[in-house]
C-alpha cells in the first residue's frame, strides 16, 4: 500500500510571507521605528497569549472578537504548582499593554508612557483578501497618570499628525482620516438608553446579529455593514447630541490642533468602533480607492483604527491611566501600497524600496578546484558590507552569466588564473563593460 500523503498547507486564513515581500515588510516597519522614535516612543513586546480573562473585560464580552474570534484554549497544569488556566492567543494588543502597564507600575514613574508595539494578532474572522486569521498590527498607545497630562486633547493630536506623517513617509496616498468622539462612560450610558430606546419599535426588522447587538450591547449596531439595516442605522440618534460639556471641549480642542497641524480630517458621527474599552476620541484612516469593493478587495477598507480608552486601566483592575492608542493593519498596508504603485500615478512616482534590491556581486568560481577560493573572496567582500552570491565551479559559464544577471549588478570570475594572479575580471550588467580589478581594490571597484 502507498504510504504516500498529501503535502501539509499552512491553516486557513494564515498565510508564509517570503522575499522580496518580506524586503518591504521590514522596510515598513523600519520606517514605523523611526517615526515612531523622533515622537519619543519606546519599543514593548508583550506576550502572544495571555489569560483569557484579560480580553473579556479589556475588549469586552459582547464584541465580535470576544464573542466569536478568540483562540482559545485550556492549558492543562503540568505540575502541582501549576493551575489549569484558559489562555487566549492576543486578538488584539491593547489589553495586553494596558496590562503590563499595571504589572510593571509604569504609573508610578510619574511620565507619560509613550509605548509602541509591531506583532502577530490571531482573531477567527471569515478570511478574505485583507483580512486574515493571524494578521500583522503596529500600534501605540500613549497612557500615564492623569498628572501626566495623558488625558489632555494634545496627545489624540499628537497621535493623529503623527500617523499622517507616518503614511505620508510610507508614500501612501489618498489617505482619509474619521474622527469621532464616543464621549465618556456617562455620555455613552446616556446614549446607549437612547438607543435602546429607538432601536426597541425598529429592531424586529432588522438581522438577527443586529437584533441581538440591540439588546446586549446597542452601540455595535452603529457599525454593522448589513446593506438591509443601514437605512434605520443612518436614523438612529447620534452621539455627538449626548456629549457632555467636557466631552464636547476635549473633541473641540483634538480638532482645533489638527486644523492648527493642517491634518484634514472628516468628523463621522457613527464612528464607534468595534471594542467597548473606547471613550472620547474615535478615528480610522481609509484608503478609498484601495479597498473599494469593485478593486476585488470586499469592503476591508480600514488602514487603521485607534481611539482614547480612559477607563481601561481600571476595568483590568489597575489605577486611573488615560490613553489613546491605534493600531495599523500592516497586512493592508502592504496591500494598499503594493495596489497603488500597480497603479504607477505619474504624479506618484513609487518608492524605490519597493523593489527588491540586487546584489553588489556574483562570485563565479571557474572550475569547482576554485570553490573554496570563491567563498573566500565571498567573506572577504563581505566584511566590507558588500552584498554577495557565490555561484558554483560545476556551472558552464553561460549558466553563472544568466543566475549572475538575475540577482546581482556585477558578476566576478575567478578561475584558476585569476586566483594566482590576484587579478579579477568584473563585469557590470548595466552598462556592459568588462574590466580587470586588482583584488585589493576590488571592493571599491564594486562599491562604485
Ligand atoms: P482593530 O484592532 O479591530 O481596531 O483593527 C485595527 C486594524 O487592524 C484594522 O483597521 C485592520 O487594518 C487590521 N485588522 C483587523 N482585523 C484584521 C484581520 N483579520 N486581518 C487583517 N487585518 C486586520
């Protein structure tokens, strides 16, 4: 009987992400890092699981990604010191910062906590193009005593110019910024009465999901995307009539600064956001002409979303620590820039980096007797930072020309000849030419 199997394939909805791809992964995050770094913010790494419980009270019971999108899983105890526990793979890395937060008492040193995190986030979504099972999210969240001034409309600003400034870098175009503020625990009480109130005659006619969000957790209604229900959501009360005094001053004083940064922004009123630890200040950066249903890529067109979360801190058990956070989808990030450089705007010339960058040398050993040499000449051009492929002495050398002309701008041969005489012959695939270079100037001759 045939032992023979089929081949394993990663799991639905997670996906390997190979070179040159990878080349412009780092290069986002590389170019978040520096961003990142003139705002004053430090790198955190927090774990890929945590206890489940973190993310029922952090995100929030009645959220879809509580509800029906959490790994989760019942770790056995594996000593008596040990107790069973259920962990979570993190959906989301809000809750897990906001945690180290108060393990570590980073309140008590006083400052604001200026935090920013790149990683794998796992949430069981139905997989589509942009959305994925374990996706990538680089996010920041801004948290510190109320004597740091983590609650004044100065840092939902900050953070705001700071992720234009951040997309503009990146070369992203026709980014859209919403803005709305949810208002504090008590505007949303109030709020979330009115709503009860007007879904209660309406809600009969709606989805079953939106029927059920109307009775446990009515602000989720705001962003169901049910083409069936948005006529009676767009009639719905908006929050912005159930802001209180300060709710109303801190929105107007985010936005007086945006206009003062000449960060153009429109102000959606249903803008409530899928995670209940949300107050005041709400936003999401689009890309219209990216995720636009008719370019194939359904309706995923969020970059981004982020927002203040005041009371986190104390329904996870820790001191008062407000904060304003965001979190980019770096797998639709590298969508929209990939989509729009595609595109090749004349008017948006692409960044050069998204091209996978050639060698600086091929080595060709002539002869496989000139193998080891060639490594050697290989580590050698190395050590100076050259960038260098070493080829094979089995090869013909019409074989070594054609991998050279591949993966690099020159090609050296190094035959027997070469390696008593110490004098290369190096050819540059751009212009053509051929030349002789003393091996000691041959990394400069490169370089060139
Ligand atoms: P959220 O944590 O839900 O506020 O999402 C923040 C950003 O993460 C979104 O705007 C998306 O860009 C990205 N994101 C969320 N869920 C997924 C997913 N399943 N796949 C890919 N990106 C996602």
């Amino acid at each position: 009987m045939s032992t023979q199997s089929s081949p394993l394939k990663a799991v639905r909805g997670t996906r390997d992400l190979l070179p040159p791809e990878t080349a412009l992964w780092n290069r986002i995050e590389q170019t978040a890092r520096e961003v990142f770094a003139r705002y004053g913010f430090g790198e955190i790494r927090t774990p890929i699981f945590e206890a489940t419980e973190l993310f029922a009270r952090g995100v929030g019971e009645e959220t879809d990604i509580v509800s029906k999108e959490m790994y989760t899983w019942e770790d056995r105890a594996r000593a008596q010191s040990e107790k069973a526990q259920s962990l979570t793979l993190r959906p989301e890395n809000t809750a897990g910062v906001v945690r180290a937060y108060i393990e570590h008492k980073l309140g008590e040193r006083g400052d604001l906590q200026k935090l920013f995190y790149i990683g794998p986030q796992f949430r069981r979504e139905r997989p589509q193009r942009g959305r994925y099972r374990q996706f990538w999210q680089i996010g920041v969240e801004v948290l510190g005593p109320v004597s740091s001034g983590s609650e004044s409309p100065v840092r939902d600003a900050e953070v705001l110019e700071m992720l234009a400034t951040l997309l503009d870098e990146l070369g992203v175009k026709n980014w859209r910024l919403e803005l709305n503020s949810v208002g504090s625990t008590e505007d949303r009480k109030r709020y979330d009465a009115a709503l009860r109130a007007a879904l209660e005659p309406v809600k009969a006619r709606m989805c079953e999901d939106n029927q059920r969000r109307a009775e446990t957790n009515p602000l989720r209604v705001l962003d169901s995307k049910e083409p069936a229900d948005q006529e009676i959501i767009a009639a719905l009360p908006k929050i912005a009539d159930y802001l209180d005094e300060d709710s109303r001053a801190h929105f107007a004083a985010v936005r007086a600064a945006l206009d003062a940064c000449g960060v153009a922004y429109t102000v959606n009123p249903r803008l409530v956001r899928g995670l209940d630890y949300y107050t005041r200040t709400t936003f999401e950066f689009t890309v219209p002409s990216s995720f636009d249903p008719a370019s194939g890529l359904g309706t995923q067109n969020a970059l981004l979303g982020g927002g203040r979360y005041d009371g986190l801190s104390e329904m996870l058990g820790g001191p008062k620590a407000p904060g304003i956070g965001f979190a980019i989808g770096e797998d639709r990030l590298i969508l929209v820039l990939q989509e729009q450089d595609g595109s090749r705007a004349v008017d948006a010339p692409h960044p050069e980096w998204m091209w996978a960058k050639k060698l600086d040398a091929y080595i060709a050993p002539i002869g496989a007797e000139c193998n080891a040499a060639a490594l050697a000449l290989a580590r050698e051009l190395r050590r100076t930072g050259l960038s260098v492929e070493v080829g094979d002495g089995t090869f013909r050398l019409k074989k070594s020309f054609d991998a050279a002309d591949k993966v690099a701008r020159n090609i050296v041969i190094l035959g027997e000849d070469e390696v008593r005489s110490d004098i290369l012959t190096v050819k540059t695939f751009a212009t053509g030419e051929q030349t002789k270079v003393a091996r000691a100037e041959l990394a400069k001759a490169l370089r060139a």
